[in-house]
C-alpha cells in the first residue's frame, strides 16, 4: 500500500488524482490534501511519497521540504522559470524525484515517436508545433510542448532558445529552416492537444495526440509514485517510469 500526499489537491489535477487513486484503494492511499493556506509539513511524515501539481511558484519549496523529510516527490506542475527549475533540480542529491511535463502514457508515446520521426527525416523538414487547452491554463506554451521542442532541438543539436520561434506576427520574413515555430491555443475546456508538423516540400507528416480526461494524467502520476517509492536519490522521467529509455 503506498501512502501519498497531495499538493494542489483542491485544483483540477488534485481532484483527478483523488478520484483515480479512489478506484486504486488496494493500491494506493490519499494521507494528507494539501491546498493554498495549509501545512504541508503537518501532514508529510504520514506519506510515503508526495505528488504536487500546484503552480510553478509553489515547487521549489515542496522540493525543499521533502528532500529534508526524506520524501520522494512526483512534480507534475508546468511553467517554472530557470531559477525555479535550478532550486527544485538541487533536491535529486538527497531524494528520488518524478518531474515530468506530461503523465500521460499516450504523450510519452509521441515523444518517443517525435524523436524518432526527427532523426529520421532530417534537416530538410520545417518543425512545428501547435498545443491547445482550456481557456483557464495559465502557462504558455505547455511544459508538454516545450519538452517536444526540446526533444526537437536535441536531435538538430541546438539550442532551443536560439531556435524557437512563438508564434509570428506582422512582416517576420520567410521561414528560416532552423527554427522550431511553437503557437499556443487557448479555448473552452480542451484538456490538451499537441500537434508536431514535420513539413517538406512535397510532403507533411503530422503527429497529434488528444487528451479528452485529466484521468490520463493522473493515473500516470499515481503510477510514478508507486514507481519512486525505494528508488535511489535522483531525477527521473516518466519515460523512465514508462521503460521507454
Ligand atoms: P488548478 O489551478 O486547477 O489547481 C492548482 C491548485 O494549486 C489550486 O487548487 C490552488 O489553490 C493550489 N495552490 C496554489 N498555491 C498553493 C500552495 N502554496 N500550496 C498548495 N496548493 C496551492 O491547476 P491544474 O489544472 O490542476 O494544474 C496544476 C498544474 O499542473 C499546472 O501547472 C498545470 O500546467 C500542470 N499540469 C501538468 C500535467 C502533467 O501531466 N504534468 C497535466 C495537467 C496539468
């Protein structure tokens, strides 16, 4: 039975995960909520590994607590900036950390297929990529298509804040053939959609994934935390978890 502790648990993704690991009752067992205004560190010592999807601002302290308690930690929140992604990633030395732009099994898929489609059609493809969500997303572009930029830019070998290139507006000239367009979409209540483009002269190829449920999201993460719980201090990723390396 592994015991977890929520962060961010009155959110949309906090109630996914509780509902998910509801159905899990064998498995899994929700030991402390905790949302804006609560103490995380009243309820920590009851959880075997802790899960936040909060906002980016919130990480690093999360981080620094369960590195202190001995606690593993499965970060799903998004649009952390440089210096906040340089103090969570200092917690890996002291506890076994899950940080993973998307949990879903479907996108790790097409990260996989998104290198693979990279390196085989090489440099004589233009690369975009479109993602869109919900009016109520607050970061832009999505950490999901960030990653897919950077699995991007990884097989050209550059770096993707040279490359990149969000969205285009008045007289941008022609498309030079290194960039990496990213364009973000907002409206309704898509839960998320990424497109990668892979565009030549002659020909297109397109890979898209849709979300429809948050569900996906969370019965990835509830999987990371059963994964994490005993493993070595470190970073890992959810191809990590997936087997997908
Ligand atoms: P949300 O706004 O619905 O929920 C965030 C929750 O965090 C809110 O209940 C808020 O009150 C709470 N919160 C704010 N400050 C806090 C604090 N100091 N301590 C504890 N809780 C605090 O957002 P959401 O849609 O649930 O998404 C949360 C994050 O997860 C976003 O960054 C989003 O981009 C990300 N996300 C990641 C994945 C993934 O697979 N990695 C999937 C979906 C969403």
């Amino acid at each position: 039975m592994t015991r977890v502790v929520i962060v961010g648990s009155k959110g949309r993704m906090g109630q996914a995960l509780i509902t998910c690991a509801a159905r899990q009752s064998h498995a899994l067992k929700i030991v402390g909520q905790v949302d804006q205004g609560d103490e995380l560190g009243s309820v920590i010592e009851g959880g075997d590994v802790v899960i936040e999807f909060a906002l980016h601002h919130v990480t690093p302290g999360v981080a620094a607590l369960c590195a202190q308690r001995g606690k593993p930690l499965v970060i799903g929140t998004t649009g952390h900036s440089e210096d906040e992604k340089a103090e969570v990633t200092k917690a890996q030395t002291r506890i076994p950390m899950v940080w993973a732009s998307n949990y879903s099994t479907g996108v790790n898929t097409l990260f996989w297929l998104t290198r693979k489609a990279a390196e085989i059609l090489g440099p004589g493809f233009d690369l975009e990529i479109i993602e869109m969500h919900h009016r109520l997303k607050k970061d832009a572009p999505s950490g999901t298509a960030t990653t897919l930029a950077e699995i991007l830019a990884d097989v050209r070998r550059v770096q993707l804040r040279d490359a990149a290139r969000h969205g285009r507006v008045g007289l941008v000239g022609e498309r030079t053939a290194g960039e990496i367009g990213i364009h973000a979409v907002r409206g309704g209540d898509v839960v998320g959609d990424h497109t990668v483009i892979f565009a030549a002269g002659g020909e297109r190829l397109e890979l898209t994934h849709r979300a429809s449920s948050r569900e996906t999201f969370a019965n990835g993460a509830l999987r990371a935390a059963q994964w994490l719980v005993g493993r070595l201090p470190g970073l890992y990723s959810m191809q990590d978890v997936l087997g997908l390396k």
